[in-house]
C-alpha cells in the first residue's frame, strides 16, 4: 500500500487553535467485519489490534477530568470490542453522550443479536454508514451483500424507535462519494435519501452527515495507484473556504487510538501526526495534563483541506 504521509507534509495550510475539550474520539481497534474501499484505518477481520481495559478505564478517567458531554466510539467495529458494552455503559451512568459509528452490518452478525436492543436501552446515538441508497453502489464500494444487510439492520434499528419523531433514538446516516469528488450539497442529498428510503424500503431517518474522503491510508493509496492523488488534492485545495476554519471538529475535539495515544483528529492519528505537532514522537493519554490542551495549536498537513473544502466535512457532516 502506498504511504501518502510524505506528500502531504509541505503544506501551507492556516494555522488553528483548540478550543475548550468537550468530545473525546475513541478508536477501540481496527477489527471489523467489513474493508471497505474507502476506509480511512485500513480496518478488516484480519485485524488484531485492540484497545486494553487499561486504557478504557483511562479513557473514561480523562471523560470525568475533563467533563466531556461526548464519547464518539469508532474503529473498525467498535462493536466487536470486547469492552464496548462496559464502556458505553460507564459513559451512560456518567450522563455522557455516546455516539457509536457503526457500520450497520455488524447488527446482522449472529454473535451480535441483541446488539440493537442493547444499543436502544442505552439511548446510544448510531451514525451509521451508508454511503449511497442504491444496492450497486454499496456493494461495490463496501463488499457484495452490504446493501442487503444494511436495510435488514436500519429495519431492526426503525422498530425499536430509531430515527422515529418523538423517541430520542437518534439515527444519522453517513454518505461518501464513490470517486475522487466532493461530496454534493448535503441538504439536498439527505432529502433524496429520506425520499428514497422511505418510498423504496420504509425506512426513516433522522439526518444525513456527507463526509469527504480523505487522501490517505486505502483511499489516499488507490488514488495513487490510479494516477489521481494530485488532481485530488488540486480539487481539495481549490474549494477552500475560510469560513470552514471556525467549525473544524479538531476544535473542540480529542482523538485517542486504541494504545492510548492522543492525537488532534482521527485522520491525523491514522497519518501518526502528534499532537500539536510535538516534538514528543507521542503523548499517552496517561502523561496527558488537560492545560497542555488550552489555545494549543493543531497539527495540520496538506490533508486538513479535505475537511475545508466546499460545504465542509467532518464526521459530524458538512461544517456549512
């Protein structure tokens, strides 16, 4: 696979500055039951890196240090964590806010049946990966049956209240273009989807995040492989907008990998960028001290356009 890491580094991206820490990221491992085309973690059932108890209960110290209002757990599947149930539950008896991106198939796992009801009970909030509402589409950028299995769980996920007015399950959907281009406006594609799904399969939702992909790790690697990388990141650069500077998610957010390391995004964890810049190869989130976090400057790189370009992107969706 080809590292794309070096041809982001010279970049004259703005320099930004955090804001008070309100949500903690979470990547538990990089096992998942899927390896989708445009997985940014290289993540795949082959996978073995996992987050330890140890550091779940670190995680869950710093929450309480820091009185964070949200816990995003992502992977892989976070769901196949073996302490994704304690931890969801530890952050639920907190009055923490729990966000689990799921990837909708694991629903359908039999080892995983109850999964959906588990989730309703402790009110999680599922943002759910669907990166188109057309079978042909999904399946081919995330594996043959994913389709499938996904309505089968959004169905399940719809009878228990998901996404149903009045029952404060939230269920938010996520869509990333199948080429090198960005995402369409994101309004107009979730009332499309909305049409769609509901006329099509019955299916009701509450938003739709539309998310760009980033240049790097299985994306950023096929993008080279077909000769695309720098016209894609000439699209990225050319459709900077200011405004987007002040509602990046590296902001307000900490993204912590599953050893415990702490980084300012979840794509610069994956790019393995420290914190701040550092000259510290690494901050452990055992060493961390939250004054370190005030006004600190971000670690940026040449991939950070990917969120500021067009309507913007984050994994909360467009930023405008």
């Amino acid at each position: 696979m080809h590292d794309t890491k070096p041809l982001l580094a010279n970049s004259d991206f703005p320099s930004v500055f955090r804001n008070p820490l309100e949500i903690l990221q979470i990547n538990l491992g990089y096992l998942c039951n899927l390896s989708c085309v445009h997985c940014h973690v290289n993540a795949g059932p082959k996978r073995t890196e996992m987050m330890s108890r140890e550091t779940v209960d670190q995680v869950l110290a710093l929450a309480d240090a820091a009185n964070i209002h949200t816990l995003d757990l992502t992977g892989g599947a976070p769901e196949m964590h073996a302490d994704f149930r304690y931890l969801v539950r530890a952050a639920r008896d907190r009055g923490i806010e729990v966000i689990d991106r799921c990837n909708l198939t694991i629903l359908e796992e039999p080892e995983y049946a109850d999964l959906a009801e588990f989730l309703a009970a402790q009110q999680v909030n599922i943002v759910a990966s669907l990166p188109c509402y057309l079978e042909e589409n999904v399946d081919k950028q995330r594996g043959k049956g994913v389709f499938k299995d996904s309505l089968a769980a959004l169905r399940r996920l719809n009878r228990l209240g998901y996404g149903q007015p009045g029952s404060g399950l939230e269920l938010n959907l996520v869509f990333n273009p199948q080429d090198a281009v960005l995402p369409p406006d994101q309004q107009q594609l979730e009332q499309a989807y909305k049409q769609h799904l509901r006329q099509h399969y019955g299916i009701v939702f509450n938003r739709l995040f539309a998310i760009a992909n980033m240049p790097i790790q299985r994306f950023g690697s096929t993008l080279i492989s077909h000769g695309r990388f720098e016209s894609y990141m000439a699209l990225l650069k050319s459709s900077f907008r200011t405004a987007n500077l002040e509602n990046l998610m590296c902001l307000n957010t900490l993204s912590i990998d599953w050893q415990g390391y702490v980084y300012d995004c979840d794509f610069n964890q994956m790019l393995d960028l420290p914190l701040g810049a550092a000259a510290k190869p690494k901050l452990h989130i055992s060493e961390l001290h939250l004054e370190q976090l005030e006004n600190a400057p971000i670690a940026t790189a040449a991939h950070c356009y990917g969120c500021t370009a067009g309507q913007g992107s984050s994994c909360g969706g467009a930023l405008l």
